[in-house]
C-alpha cells in the first residue's frame, strides 16, 4: 500500500506559504533512511512577517470572549479527530514510532485541546476586600500576549498542542516553531484549528534552523512568552536569552527518571507496566524510565522477567500490523547508545540483552537492557533517549532515594511498592515534578506536566498551565 505523505509549508496570517526564499529541506523517513517529502525552512523575513501577524492576531483574540474561544478549541479538536488516520500516517512516516501509537497521539491531542477550551472559561480573578466602604479591589487574568513556542520531534502533536491550547484558552496568539525532522504532523494539527475559523495570524507555524529561529524570536519585541520542550542544554540557553529580554518562559527538558522497585511491590505489575513504558516511542520520551533501582531479594526475578519483556517486543516498521516498537527518530541515535553501551560494559556493567542495531535499512535498535552499572558510566548520568534501561541493586530505601535524587535532573520518577509508608517516602523525597506510584499516571490534560531543576519549570498540563500564559492585574477603584 502506498502512503502519500504531504510536501509542508509555513503557515503565516492564516495562509499557507513556501518560505519567501524558496528554500526547502528533505524530510527523512527514519524506516527506511531515505527521503518522503519536503518541509519549506523560513528566513528572517518570513519569521518578521509571522510576528507582524501574531501581533495582529493577538488585538483580534484578547477580545474574543472566553466562551467563543472555548467553542473554536471544540471546533478545532473535531476536526482533528475526523483526520486522525493520515495525520497518524504521516506521523508514523516521519517519527517512526508504530501506527497504533500516532492514532493515540493525535485522539490525546484533541482531549487536550477539549480539557484547555474548558479552561478557556475558568481563568477566575478574585475580588480583594477593601479597607474602605468607597473602594473596590480586584485582579483580572488577561493574556501576556504573544507566544513563541519550540517543540520537539518525539511527540509531534502532543508537544505542540499543550502549548498551542493554553496559549489560546489564555487569549494569546503564537507562532509554533514545529521540529524539521517531523514537519508533517503538528501541520496537520494547526490545519484543524485553520479550517475551524481560528483568526488569521492567531497562530502561525514555521520551520527552519532552530538557533537562527530562536535566536530571532526569542529577542523580538513582539515576542511576550516562550514555550520550549528539548534538551536541558538548549533549555538554559534558551531561558538565558528569555531572561535577558525579560520574557517570562517554560521550560519543559531532558529527566534520566529513576524507577524505586521495593522488595514487597507487584513484580508483575511493575514489569508488565514498565516495559511498555520504556520501550514505548523506542525510548524517546522524556519522561522515560532509566534508571532502575531494585531492592537486592527481588533483584534477579526483576531482572529476568524485565529482559523477557524486553526480548519479546515486536520491533519493525511502524505501518506494518503488530508492531510494537518503531525506528530511533535520526541517525544520531544510533552512535550515541552504542557509545554508552560500550563505556557501561567497559566498567563492568552487564549487558542482558539487545545492545546492536538492526538490520541495515533505516534506524532500528534492539530493546536493550544493561545491569549492574556503577554510576561513573556515561549512561548513569546522561540521558540515552533510546530503547535502554538500566537495572541496578539497592538494600536500604535510603541508598535508593539517595540514587534517585543524585542527579541534577527532576522530571519524572516511579516506584512500585505494597507498602503506604514507602510510598509516602518516595512522595515526599524524591525531588521531581512527577512520581507516579504502582502505575503510569503522567501526561493527562488535567494533571501538571513539568519538572524541577535541571528539567526546566513551569507545567504544560493541569490548571496551573495557563498561568504562565496570563498576566495578574490588579484593579483598584474609589466611588
């Protein structure tokens, strides 16, 4: 069966459009190495007109109320809904991650937008007691203005539809800088709220070199708030020249999550739950569990049944029926796991299984699983971002949380115990955004997503995520 997959454009003041320059890249399928289509790069002419169009938009949306913003979102996520098949099509054409997986992507991309249109109409001030009859004191909520937002290619949708919907349930404009390698997906997305009757330039998408558009955006005076999703490296990069303009930002980064697996827990359950979790998008997800930390009597058993679970993933093409587990997303990934492994096994970390790359047509790696890997080994401190875990031994729940909370990264964390006095320790003491507890509970629309220190701040989920999109005000009148 041949699949078409569109050639992608800008989308600049409600019209798509090939950069001004001309200019376009290849668009690179990760199951076969070779080439699908073209995604059109912007220049600093097209980024100027994007602005022009998002502060034009902006004038239109901040006073479109609540409630009509609410009804286009709902319009919008119907429509996404209606052409979930070739959206998922292109997505698995160009990320790599199986069918199954982008159809779900796209469905949850709409939920988001749904849960964010009912936020739309609950951003509430507050009305402050006064000291005197005569005076009236209160806050409003009004939108910071316009956004840019950067976002990555291992969830093409669902990076970008977090910051897409708050910064339109909070009435602001943006301009969506969506990832090169995965261009056709998030356009797909946008398409739905054009097609809905969004404003023109209320949202704006464009592509092209990613420090030359961030160094360009990020300064701009149009430019009130940025949203970012990628490396913690770029991250701090980026939140340093936000903070020299002193535009407010979130910052969304790398984890190396631990995952605290106590001698009384489910090992079924926590095997079961966890393999999926890891292999899931061949491992490239943020909050993705790395570092496994096992108490010593359960150790073993976890470790066999865990590599069963791992050896048994179907790994193929993602369009082919069952299965599992797609190509790495890029060729860079397949040098930088092989180099951790080596350096793992090299210090006597123990390789269970997987560890090569398959076959010799497109980016394939097998699900790998190391143990017994001391923690100066590069994969102990930096993240694979790959179909890799790491399975060490504990004794003590102290020694535990101690390795947990050893690096500078607070993203995500898991554990799997019986017991509620463990379970309220690793609640209060691991030091990350998430924990999720005897199951997988992240990434719902109404629960925060965001971490702590070097895994950036702010939060893309949850009521809470519209605030970094909204301006306090305070309104005070006497008579």
């Amino acid at each position: 069966m041949t699949h078409v997959y569109p050639d992608t454009l800008l989308l600049i003041d409600g019209r798509w459009k090939p950069s001004n320059s001309g200019r376009t890249m290849p668009v690179i399928g990760p199951a076969t190495a070779k080439p699908i289509g073209t995604v059109a790069w912007a220049d600093t002419s097209d980024l100027d007109e994007a602005a022009d169009a998002a502060a034009r938009g902006f004038e239109i949306w901040r006073r479109t109320s609540a409630f009509e913003r609410a009804k286009l979102m709902r319009k919008a996520a119907e429509i996404l809904r209606s052409r979930t098949e070739d959206i998922a099509t292109w997505m698995t054409l160009e990320q790599g991650k199986p069918l199954e997986q982008s159809r779900l992507e796209t469905l949850a991309g709409a939920d988001i937008i749904d849960w964010f249109a009912g936020e739309a109409q609950r951003t509430y001030g507050q009305v402050i007691p006064s000291r005197a009859p005569d005076v009236i004191q209160m806050t409003l909520k009004l939108p910071v203005g316009p956004v840019a937002a950067f976002t990555p290619w291992n969830f093409p949708i669902n990076q970008a539809v977090r910051k897409l919907s708050a910064a339109l349930a909070a009435g602001c404009s943006i301009i969506v800088k969506a990832a090169e390698e995965t261009p056709a997906s998030p356009a797909g997305l946008i398409s739905a709220f054009v097609d809905a009757g969004i404003p023109a330039g209320v949202v704006n998408l464009v592509y092209g070199v990613p420090a030359e558009i961030s160094e360009y955006l990020i300064p701009h005076p149009v430019i009130q708030k940025i949203s970012f999703t990628g490396s913690t490296a770029i991250g701090k990069q980026l939140a340093a020249l936000a903070g020299l303009h002193m535009k407010r930002a979130t910052m969304e980064l790398g984890g190396h999550a631990p995952v605290i697996v106590a001698e009384d827990a489910d090992i079924d359950q926590a095997v079961k739950t966890m393999v999926a979790a890891k292999y899931r998008n061949a491992g490239q997800i943020c909050v993705a569990p790395t570092r496994f930390l096992v108490q010593d009597s359960v150790a073993e058993s976890f470790t066999e049944r865990f590599a069963a679970g791992a050896k048994a993933i179907r790994v193929g093409n993602g369009l082919d029926a069952g299965v599992e587990m797609g190509p790495l997303a890029n060729d860079r990934r397949i040098p930088a796991l092989e180099a951790m492994i080596n350096d793992a096994t090299s210090r006597n970390g123990r390789l269970v299984t997987g560890g090569r790359r398959i076959g010799n047509e497109g980016w394939f790696f097998e699900p790998t699983v190391l143990a017994d890997v001391p923690t100066d080994a590069k994969i102990m401190n930096d993240e694979p971002f790959g179909p890799v875990a790491i399975i060490n031994r504990f004794g003590a729940l102290d020694e535990a949380i101690a390795e947990a909370n050893r690096l500078p990264y607070g993203l995500a964390a898991f554990g799997f115990t019986r017991s509620s006095a463990t379970a309220t320790r690793l609640g209060n003491e691991i030091v990350a955004g998430m924990m999720s507890i005897n199951h997988y509970g992240l990434a719902l629309p109404e629960v925060p997503f965001g971490g702590t220190r070097d895994s950036g701040y702010g939060t893309e989920g949850g009521s809470e995520a519209l605030d970094g999109y909204l301006d306090t005000r305070l309104v005070t009148r006497k008579g």
